[in-house]
C-alpha cells in the first residue's frame, strides 16, 4: 500500500469577453500530493496566451493544518524568464530567496505575530485551497481576510516572484452547497465568492482591484476546483476538464 494520495487535474481557462465568448486562453495541469500525515503537496504548471503570455511552475506544501510551509515558483513573461524564488514560512516569519529580472538576486524576511492565513501563488487550484479558511459552520456570510502574503500582487501573478502584503482587505462569501456538472464530471460542492456578487465593479489591475470572483470546490477535504468565474473588466471562466483521484476517495 502506497502511504500517500495522487490528484491530477487539468483546468482549462476560457474568455467571456464579447466576440471570445468559450475560447481558450490558457489551461493548467496539476498533480497533488496528499501524505498519510495529511501533508499536501501542489505541482502546477500554469500557461495564460493571452500577450504578453505567462508561464509559471509552482510548488506549493501545507501542513495538515493547511499551513503553509514551503513553495516554488518559476515565472516566464513574454517568453522571457523574469523570476524564480523559493519560499519558506515558520510561525513567526517568512523568507524568500530568489532572483527576480527587475530586482536581481533577492534575499527576504518577513515577520509577523501570527502567519497569514493565505500565501498566493496564483494557480487556479491554489486558489481553490485557499477557501478551506473559510468557515462554513454559521452558514453562508462573508468573512474578510484583512493582510496576507503572495509572491505577486498582479492579477495575472506576472511579476516577481517575491514576498510581498495584500494590504487592501478582501472579503470571501460562503454562498452554500450545489450540484455542478463540469467537463470532469458532476459534482456535489460549495460555492464560495472572492468579493462581492454581483457589485457590477470592474476591479483594475492598475489600482489592486479585484473583480468578483467565483469558485466552486468539491465538498470534501480536498477542495478541488471544478469551475470559477471572474467578471468585471478580466471577462474569464475555469474549469475542470479531468481529474484522475488513486487511490479512489471512499
């Protein structure tokens, strides 16, 4: 008996821009680790065609508590290399060590009384992990997460890679449960949103603003994403197109 799990998915990113409408601009391939201790380990690859297109490799390690505790990321822009750093988080303090295009040889610190509940890589399936924070307990609300860590505060993740603060505050609603239907198959799930449904803002890459964006996960303990949606001024659609689960989940 193998004392671990093994998650493969590819997500397929497609426009909802007028005269776009359903085609792709991007896909990304991931397989997850999930080890007997309730280690988890993301390897994703990650591609947006969309000019300047972007590359990026991460790989992304929580604890059983979804702590995180260490990551990776390369990152290509324009088909030329702008950075790669490798992360590492203790209870009290983050560190970076990389090179980035714009900054050179890079070696960070960070600390903090308490670690952040996030630390943003910018996979779609990373993004999906994130909601595991959330608590559901109450019902559908909107909790605000008010500082955390990511190595981009780019929309697209195109810059560093680097630590740096999301200081702006960003609220994340539990929606509830449903039933979806995705190219992977169907789903029972739970429907989460970053920001406010149906606010009608546009969100700027320019000014840190985020349009709404929503996500829904399979309603196990290994939240996987099935489909998300951003509206405003991105215009963009995910989902998953095939998942490969072994051994199979009980």
């Amino acid at each position: 008996m193998r004392p671990h799990r093994t998650i493969k998915g590819h997500i397929h990113y497609t426009s909802d821009k007028p005269g776009r409408q359903g085609q792709e601009r991007g896909r990304e391939h991931y397989t997850i680790t999930v080890h007997g201790d309730g280690r988890r380990t993301l390897r994703a690859h990650c591609e947006i065609d969309d000019a300047p297109n972007v590359l990026r490799d991460v790989v992304l390690t929580l604890d059983r508590q979804w702590r995180t505790r260490d990551a990776f990321v390369r990152l290509s822009v324009g088909d030329q290399t702008v950075g790669s750093s490798w992360f590492l988080f203790s209870d009290d303090h983050a560190e970076c060590e990389g090179w980035t295009q714009e900054r050179g040889r890079i070696s960070e610190r960070v600390d903090y009384d308490r670690q952040p509940a996030i630390f943003g890589t910018h996979p779609i399936q990373g993004d999906a992990w994130h909601l595991h924070s959330v608590d559901r307990s109450q019902g559908p609300r909107v909790q605000v997460y008010d500082r955390f860590l990511m190595s981009s505060l780019d929309h697209r993740g195109a810059t560093g890679p680097s630590l740096v603060w999301h200081d702006a505050g960003m609220k994340v609603e539990y929606v509830g449960e449903e039933r979806v239907t995705v190219g992977a198959g169907s789903f029972d799930a739970w429907h989460f949103c970053y920001g406010e449904r149906d606010s009608g803002r546009m969100g700027s890459n320019e000014t840190g603003e985020h349009p709404p964006y929503e996500v829904w996960v399979t309603a196990d303990d290994d939240f996987i994403l099935l489909k998300a949606q951003v509206s405003g001024y991105m215009m963009t659609r995910y989902e998953l197109v095939n998942l490969e689960r072994y051994p199979l989940p009980d």
